[in-house]
C-alpha cells in the first residue's frame, strides 16, 4: 500500500472524493466502449477484403477472425453471421436515432424530426464514403446481403412508424396547427415513414452510383421539400420548423391580411416558381407593387 492510498483510506468516508472513482469507471467504460467499436471495424474490414478477394460463399467466419487476428469465439461476440459483419455501425445508429425521436421537441414538427432521424443514417454511410461503395457493389452481387440489407432498413422504418403514431396518438400534446384529424392520422405515419426512408434509400443508392461523389445531403434535403409538399401541404403553414421561427398563425395569433396573402401566395400552386424581388424599404409602396407585376408579367411570358 503506498503512502497516497493509505492517506485516502484513513479519511473518514464522508470526506473522501466521490468524483474520482467515478470518473476513472467512467472513462473505462469509454474505452471499453470504443475497444469494442474498433473490433467491430477490424472484423467486419476482414469480411469484405476476403468477400472481395475469394467471392461471399467462398468465405467462412473462421477465415474473416483469422484475418482479423481473433479466434472464432471471438468473431461471435460481435456478430451472429458473416453476413451481419458487412453492417458493423447500424445497431449504433438505430439506438441514435431512436435517442434523437425520444428527446426532440414536441412542438417540432413530426415529419421533421423523422427527417433529421434518416439523415443520421445518411451520415453513416457517408462518413466512409469508399467503404460504403465497395460494401453497395458487394451487396449488389450477393443476394442474402441485400435480404439483409432489407431486413437492416426495415428496422429504421418501423421506428418512424412507430414515432408518428405515438405523436398522433398523445393528441392533448400536439399543436393543433398539424393534427391532421379523422380516421387517416395512421395511414399518413406509415406513408410518411415509408416515404423517408424511401427517398433516403434512392438517394444514397444514386450516390453510391457516383462513386460517393456530390452533396448528398443536399440532395436528401430536396427529397424531404417533395414529401413535405406531397403529404404534408396543410401543416407547414403552423408547425415549426427545428431552427425557424413559428409561421403566423402558429400560435393562435390573428392572422394580418399581408401575412394571409403572404401565405397563400407561397402555397398557391405546388407547380408554380417562386418569385424573389428586391426593393428599398423607403420605396412607395405602388412603386413596390408594380414592380412585383411587372417581374411575374415578366416571368409568364412563353
């Protein structure tokens, strides 16, 4: 026993630090935790080396931990299957997402929240862009790894599913600016939710296509404009927007007959273009108004 322990042991129990072992277990398990991470990193890396070298069937679990440096056990400790070795960070996301759905404002709209929650997937695959691409062109050969790919996507879709319907379902809670009302509340959450991952998933297969080259959240930001506009054209006139401020109306505010015309001007046609003109503020409010006409008389012409 050294002279520091005994000093701390001879302290009367309500005097010692409370901080320290708690902080020493808390950083152990940080490395425990990222020990594990790597493992799985270095065993699932194995696994699409030798699937790209000698072909999916060709490879057994006793090669991929050989190649990895593990015994057999060892490779069963983090996956059930070979195939589960190619999709190392997807139970890591799932909890994430499902921890971004349980925290997120209900205020917020739903279909926004789900919208982030696809989006921490998307960052998945893109934070390893080479990665991701040679894992998309071996699941496009094997058939059980794009049933497991399925299988892997599925999970993220009920999780949706499942946040709408309780978000529907705890009506006192919602806004009332985007109940949706009558018998459709659970068709819309499975649509809705269907329709995300949809669109994530042709998203990052054209990206993948590409060779992870391109703005892919931009591109995943665009499908989430259509599907707000295709299912959701009531709500976004009151519902908030995480990062914006509440549209008139939101709050059961009158709404002013410019603030009217300002919304139905951007919600009158979802075919139409949308119009930017520049003015002083200390222009005449004619002289403002004319030159609105003539742009859109402008923007008309064949």
């Amino acid at each position: 026993m050294d002279r520091a322990q005994s000093s701390t042991e001879a302290l009367p129990l309500e005097q010692q630090d409370p901080v320290r072992p708690a902080t020493e277990a808390g950083a152990g398990n940080r490395r425990a935790a990222a020990q594990r991470q790597q493992m799985r990193q270095d065993l699932a890396t194995a696994a699409m080396e030798l699937f790209a070298a000698q072909g999916y069937e060709e490879t057994t679990v006793d090669q991929i931990a050989a190649a990895a440096g593990v015994a057999r056990r060892t490779f069963f400790r983090y996956f059930r299957s070979k195939e589960e070795a190619i999709f190392p960070d997807h139970d890591d996301t799932l909890v994430r997402v499902a921890d971004l759905l349980a925290s997120s404002d209900y205020e917020e709209h739903p279909l926004d929240v789900v919208c982030r929650g696809i989006k921490e997937v998307l960052r998945m695959y893109a934070s390893t862009p080479g990665v991701s691409v040679a894992r998309y062109q071996l699941i496009r050969q094997v058939p059980a790894l794009r049933e497991r790919e399925i299988a892997v996507v599925s999970r993220y879709e009920r999780l949706f599913t499942r946040y709408l319907l309780g978000r529907f379902d705890a009506a006192e809670e919602i806004p009332p600016v985007w109940q949706r009302g009558g018998d459709d509340d659970s068709m819309l959450a499975e649509v809705s939710a269907a329709a995300v991952v949809a669109a994530h998933n042709h998203v990052l297969r054209r990206w993948l296509r590409a060779g992870g080259f391109g703005d892919v959240e931009a591109q995943l930001e665009h499908s989430f404009d259509v599907i707000r506009g295709t299912f959701w054209a009531t709500a976004p006139t009151g519902a908030r927007r995480r990062g914006t401020t509440v549209a008139p109306g939101a709050t059961g505010d009158t709404v002013t007959p410019m603030e009217a015309s300002a919304i139905s001007a951007l919600s009158a046609s979802p075919g139409g273009e949308v119009l930017i003109t520049v003015a002083r503020t200390d222009a005449p409010l004619d002289l403002v108004v004319d030159s609105i006409r003539a742009a859109l008389a402008g923007a008309q012409r064949p």
